[in-house]
C-alpha cells in the first residue's frame, strides 16, 4: 500500500462520505450543536449497523469490522470533512483503544462487542485539569480498600463522558509517580458519587465534560500498576486517528475557499483572479498536500507498526494542528466580513480547528515528542 | 507490428556489447561506434542514431550498459535537449551537421534563452536577429547561461520580428559561439561562485541555414526545449553506470572528466537546498539540540521536509498505479524552497555568531556559509515561487490567469524596464 490507498480503501472512503453527505450537513451539525447530548442516536445506530464504524478497528473475535488504523482514518477523515456530530473519537478511538491495550482477554471480551456494535458508548477519562495527557499529568488516586477500588479526585476534557454508558479512567496507585502505577479503570456512567458536568466549549460539536470522583468503585481494566505502556500505546494511535480528522477539515476549508474566491466578485472581476489570492490559496494547497501526507503516512505506520511510528505520530498531530488552525484562518480571510459571521459555516470548523490544535497536547509539545524518537 | 520482449532486447543489446565494447578506445571513438548502432539512444529514429524503441525499453537497455561497466551515450549538460529540439524541428542539413557530435559528446552545447530583461518573462526577449544577405546578425545579451565558456554551440531564443506580437516575433537558431561577435563572461554570485555566464552578443553571425523551424515560430521550438527540460531535470543521476564508475582506463578517465565538468556549476545545490540532512548531527554537536527553541524549529524544518520526500513518493505511486495526476505532483519546487529557507534559519539558530564567519574560520569550512548565501536562489532559479504560485493557483486550483496586456499588438510598443 505504500504511500497510497488501495481501491478498496477508496470505495470505504465513498461509502463513509455518502453516509456523511446525507446524514451530517451543516444544518444537522447546527442542531446538534445546541443540543446537551450533541448527537443522534438514530443516526448512530445507522451508522453502527449498515458500516459497523464504531468497531472498524476491533478484531473479529470481538465483534469487530477487523480492520486497522489506515480504516479507522480514512472514517475519520470523512467525518472531520462533515464536522460529523458523535461520540465516536470519544469512544470508538480513545476509549476502544485504551481497552484493546490495556484490558485483558476477559475485558476485551466483556466491552469490546457492544462497543462494536455501537449499543454501549464509552468516554476516556484522562487528562485532569491541568489539560495534561500522559501519565506524569495523572494525579487521581485509586484506593485499594479490601481488595476494592475506589476513585477520588476530577477528570477533565473528557470527551463525552457526560453522556456515555461507561467511562474509562486512568488513575494511579497511591504513592507512584510518573510512569509508574498507572492503571485503567472502568466506570459506569451512573456510578455512584460520580458527578458529570458538560464544560462550556468554543467547539460545540465535542462536548467534554468536567468528571467529579467521589469515592466511585471503579473496577481494573487489565493489569493493576503497569498501565504506562497502554497508555502510550493508546495516545500514539489517538494522536494519528485525530490528525487524520483534522485533515478532513482543512481540505474541506480549503475548498470552500476556493469555491467562494471563484464566485464572489469585486472590482469587476472574481476575487480569486487577484493574485494575492491565487498565492494564497497556492500556499494553501501545498500545506495542506504536506500536512495530508504526513497523516496518511502516520496512519500507514501505524497499521505497519513501523520503527518510525511514535515519532511520525507526533508529527502528524503537530502538523495538522498548525495546517488546520492556518486553513482556518485563511478561509474566514478570503470569506471578507461574511466569513466572520455564525451564519457562514467557516466559524464552526475554525472552533474544530482550534479545539483540536490542543486536545492531546498542542504542537510544540508533539514537536518534542517527535524530535525525542525521531530516528529510534 | 510485433511485441518486442524486454529480455529478447536486453540479450541482443548484451550480445552487442560482448562483441563491441573497447574499453582501449577513446571517448568519443566508443561513442561513435554506440551511435552508429542506435543503442545509445535506442528511442531515437532509426536515422538518427536510434533503434525507435517505446521508452519502456529504452532504461532497459540503458541498465544492460550499465551493468555491463560500459559507457552510454553523451547526455551531461544540455546536449540532450539540444538532440531532443534538433530530432523534433531542424532540418536534415542541420541534423547531418549536428546530431553525431552531440551524441558522441564531442560537441559541448549550452541555451541561450534567458536575458537580463527577460527571466520569467522568458518570451519578452530582446537579443535581435537582423537578416543581412544570406546571414542573421545577432545583437544582445543572454545571461545565466552553464556552459558557454566552454561551448561549441548554443541553443539561441531570439527576436525577428518587432512588429507582430509578442510571442509570434521570435526565431531559434544555431549559434556558432566561437567566433569574435560572441564574448562570454563568467556571472559572480552571492555565494562567490561563478556557476553561470553572461554572454555578449554583438554583431554575431548566423549563417541563414542555421534557422531552426520556422521564421517566426521561434517560441514553439523554445517549448519543446522547456519540455524536455523538465523531463531530465534528474538527469544528472544517470550519468555513469556504476559498473563503469570503479572501472581503470583512459576511456574511464576521459568520462570523469567530462563529468566533473558537467558537475562543476552545481556543486554548492546541496547547499542551497538547505542541508536539511545535517542539521540534527550539527545541533547535537554544537549541543544546541539542548535548546528549547532550536528543538522545535528542528522539528519544524524536519516535519516539512519529510512530508516533501512523502507527497514526492505518493505523486510518484499515483503515476505507477495509473492514476490521475493529482495536486501532489506540481508543489515540489515550492515546497523544496520552503523547506531549504526553514533550514537556513535553523542552521544560523544553530551556528549563532559563527552565523557571520566564511570559509575556513566559518562553520564546517565554510559549508554552513555556503548555505545561508546560497539558499535565496533555490526560490528563483529554474521557476521562482511566485510564478509556481501561479502556475498552482491556475493550472491545479483552476482560478483565472492573469490579466495580460503584453500579449497583443506588436512587441516593439510593450513596456521594458522604467528607468526615471
């Protein structure tokens, strides 16, 4: 497959868009935006039963589609494009993931299908309010008492943990630090002493929530103590599948750019005949070619576990944060006055763009990241 | 019509080099001797020194000589674009004259197109062609011109008509550059290189059967020079085959020579590509890699670089699976320059004062100098980035070309260069 999709790939990547075309315009994204729940659960059965994407990358044996990385990007590619309203990132990509490597057999086999088959919706509970997304950020305690557990403390950013069935939390044992003591947890979503708040968000298409533990028994998703690993293994996929997303975006704001430079006219002739457009819009391409590259190629090394896959996984996500917040800025340029208004669509992708350039940590921090395992 | 194989053809061209190959012959005899049997350019026409071969075949045939640790044909510098305008429009006068001395590599060659007046503005060309009796007087100036210091002949782009439009005025012609109307002056740059020339032009004489195409067609076979331009732009990867490479005699010796000189002009365009591939081993041993701000702009400098090489690799793997060209194809030169600028700012992060210092007081004798003076022409040279920005924004995005007022109504009237 290398540094192209296959026509298979291509005809997912068709059946994903008309599913996106008829089901996420942007007067469904503007519904359900104001929404609490910010999604459509017939819309989501839909989804889950004609192109079973919430399990596209879970193994058969556990009622998924089987399919890999380069799958679960190309969907989600197609749903940045249409800003599609659902918790799928939150659960299909973090919290299915953080399962599948951190749980053990008996756990993959007790979540894993009705994830897959969309019926339960999970949330992963991370990052806290210092909006760290790793294992040194981790601060909430799990208290062993009698061989239970029990969670103290608040987690935040989470994405749809508001609404979701169950939420997966990454806590430490008492007296770890750092990489050590990091265990994944499970929680249901109406959990005793368990309190879920939705934050108030610039993006209104991804609704996070602020999760307030109060000694909630929470029960061990695989190994107690030695979930560091997991965990990374889980935000380095999280970091390809989101620069992916964000892609699907840009191009789609390129596009629109494009298309309203060649209508809108002023001074007698196309706005996009002005050649400090036409470079612009040149400029605009090439970083978007570059940025889309570099995600596919992620999402490629990735399925390949390849040497280069951490380090390449960082510099997609950092790339794509700048390409897109840079597409964004451009498009409500080139839009003039209008591209500043709610009622254009511009602002909404503009809020995904910014949102994202931070979740699971901005751009410099990824740069860090990729120059720490570039060439391991 | 029949299929030929690509193993009848390698097996015939091998058997071809077992009873010709003379390593004891000189350069241009081994040459001659390729020509004449059409493996040296096997796409050519079988009257013209080739075997009219589809150009699948032809990098078969060229990987047997290869192999084999013989020489192919004569194609540093500009001679293969000079065949390839001469094959397509000369006569066969002019064929018979020169075909076989390009080929043998006898003949060194060089264009003739740009001006100091005209850069992107390749057909604004202002060297005239003046018939006088059975010769063309030629006045003018060409500058960026490789090669024309050791130049037989040049590929010359010049104006004969000033009454009709601009792009209709222009005729091509053979240049004969040893003669006293043609004066060449190496071009010092920036960088304290002299890669190119300036070549005079003062009542320089073409004899009239050295007009190439038709009187006033001069820009079509202009064109066809372009477009073999951009197609060999990788030419110089093939020029030895790597069996010859650590081969001994005075034919191997002859063929280094000659591309050392075909080389020479370009030996600081790693520089100005930015040396992307040293930067990291420089900051770790500068230490500077310990430095927040030189990390990120090292990672910077690295993701764009890395996602060139990538789309590069994906424009390339659309073109093998037969699929239509896409964007990715036509951003390479832009990208490149933006990656060579990145990398100039990151080398000077990392050099710091030493930023200032050149040859053996600078950094790495004078190669981390070489950069920073070196790097503003890759945004210029062979397309600036204006004119890709253009040529992106037109041709791949579909927006509207520029508003021309050049283009109609005779050149002599168009505007030059305001001097107040």
């Amino acid at each position: 497959m290398k540094h192209s999709f296959t026509d298979e790939h291509e005809q997912f990547r068709e059946f994903v868009r008309k599913f996106m075309g008829a089901n996420s315009d942007t007067t469904e994204v503007r519904r359900l935006m104001e929404t609490d729940i910010g999604y459509d659960t017939d819309v989501w059965n839909n989804l889950s039963e004609s192109l079973g994407l919430p399990g596209v990358h879970i193994p058969e044996e556990y009622g998924g589609q089987g399919f890999g990385p380069v799958e679960l990007c190309i969907a989600l590619e197609e749903m940045g494009r249409s800003l599609y309203c659902a918790p799928y990132f939150g659960s299909s990509v973090l919290a299915t993931t953080a399962i599948l490597n951190a749980g053990s057999t008996h756990d993959k086999e007790k979540l894993l299908p009705d994830l897959a088959a969309g019926k339960r919706i999970a949330a992963l509970a991370l990052a806290e309010s210092r909006g760290q997304w790793d294992a040194a950020g981790i601060e909430m305690i799990a208290t062993k008492t009698n061989g239970a557990y029990t969670l103290n403390g608040e987690k935040s950013f989470v994405l749809d943990g508001h609404s979701a069935d169950f939420i997966v939390v990454v806590a430490r044992q008492a007296d770890s630090s750092g990489e050590d003591g990091i265990t994944f947890f499970t929680v249901e979503g109406d959990a005793q002493g368990l309190d879920r708040r939705l934050l108030n968000t610039i993006d209104e298409t991804r609704k996070l929530s602020v999760l307030r533990f109060n000694n909630v028994e929470a029960t061990p998703l695989g190994t107690v103590g030695s979930g560091a690993q997991a965990l990374q293994k889980t935000l380095v996929l999280s970091y390809v599948a989101l620069a992916n997303e964000m892609m699907g975006g840009a191009q789609k704001l390129l596009e629109s750019a494009l298309e309203y430079a060649q209508m809108r006219v002023q001074f007698g002739r196309a706005i996009g005949s002005f050649q400090s457009m036409k470079h612009k819009l040149a400029d605009l391409l090439l970083d978007v070619e570059l940025a889309k590259t570099t995600a596919y190629y992620a999402a490629e090394s990735a399925e390949e576990c390849a040497k280069d896959m951490t380090a390449v996984a960082s510099m997609a996500k950092a790339y794509a944060s700048d390409t897109y917040m840079k597409v964004a800025i451009a498009c409500i340029q080139i839009h003039g006055g209008i591209g500043f208004t709610w009622e254009n669509d511009t602002h909404l992708y503009f809020k995904r763009a910014k949102s994202s350039e931070v979740f699971l940590g901005g751009p410099a921090l990824h740069r860090e990241q990729l120059l720490q395992n570039w060439d391991k | 019509m029949t299929d030929i194989s690509e193993e009848s053809i390698r097996s015939e061209v091998k058997g071809w080099l077992e009873e010709n190959w003379d390593a004891d012959l000189s350069l241009v005899e081994w040459r001659n001797k390729l020509a004449e049997s059409g493996w040296g350019n096997p796409t050519w026409p079988k009257d013209w020194f080739g075997r009219a071969l589809p150009s699948k075949l032809a990098s078969a045939v060229q990987d047997e000589i290869s192999q084999f640790g013989a020489i192919g044909t004569a194609d540093s510098g500009v001679r293969m674009l000079a065949a390839a305008t001469l094959l397509e429009h000369a006569t066969n006068f002019q064929k018979n004259k020169f075909i076989r001395g390009i080929v043998t590599g006898k003949d060194t060659w060089c264009q003739l197109f740009s001006e100091p007046g005209s850069g992107s503005d390749l057909a604004g060309v202002t060297t005239r062609a003046d018939l006088k009796g059975d010769n063309w007087i030629i006045n003018g100036q060409k500058v960026w011109t490789t090669s024309a210091h050791h130049a037989q002949y040049g590929l010359l782009l010049a104006r004969t008509d000033w009454d009709v439009p601009k792009h209709q005025g222009m005729s091509f012609f053979v240049l004969d550059l040893l003669q006293p109307g043609v004066e060449v002056h190496p071009l010092r740059q920036m960088n304290g290189h002299a890669s190119f020339n300036e070549v005079f032009l003062a009542d320089a004489i073409i004899p009239k059967d050295m007009l190439v195409g038709k009187l006033g067609g001069g820009w079509q076979v202009a064109m066809t020079t372009l477009s073999h331009e951009r197609r060999l732009a990788d030419g110089m990867r093939g020029i030895w085959g790597s069996a010859a490479k650590k081969a001994k005699g005075r034919i191997f010796e002859e063929l280094a020579a000659e591309v050392k000189v075909a080389l020479e002009p370009y030996k600081w365009y790693p520089q100005r590509a930015g040396r992307v591939d040293i930067m990291i081993k420089r900051a770790e041993e500068t230490g500077a890699i310990n430095d927040q701000v030189v990390r990120q702009e090292v990672a910077k400098a690295l993701t764009i670089h890395q996602a060139s090489q990538w789309t590069a690799l994906r424009a390339r793997q659309a073109q093998k699976l037969g699929r239509p060209p896409g964007p990715e194809g036509s951003l390479g030169k832009l990208a490149a320059s933006n990656v060579a600028r990145a990398a100039a700012q990151v080398h000077t992060l990392i050099s710091g004062a030493d930023s200032m210092l050149k040859g053996e007081d600078g950094p790495m004798n004078g190669i981390i100098a070489e950069i920073l003076l070196s790097v503003p022409a890759g945004s210029i040279a062979g397309g600036t980035d204006e004119i890709q920005r253009n040529i992106i924004s037109e041709r791949v995005l579909g927006l509207p070309k520029e508003p021309r007022t050049d283009t109609t109504g005779p050149f002599k009237d168009v505007p030059r260069n305001i001097v107040s």
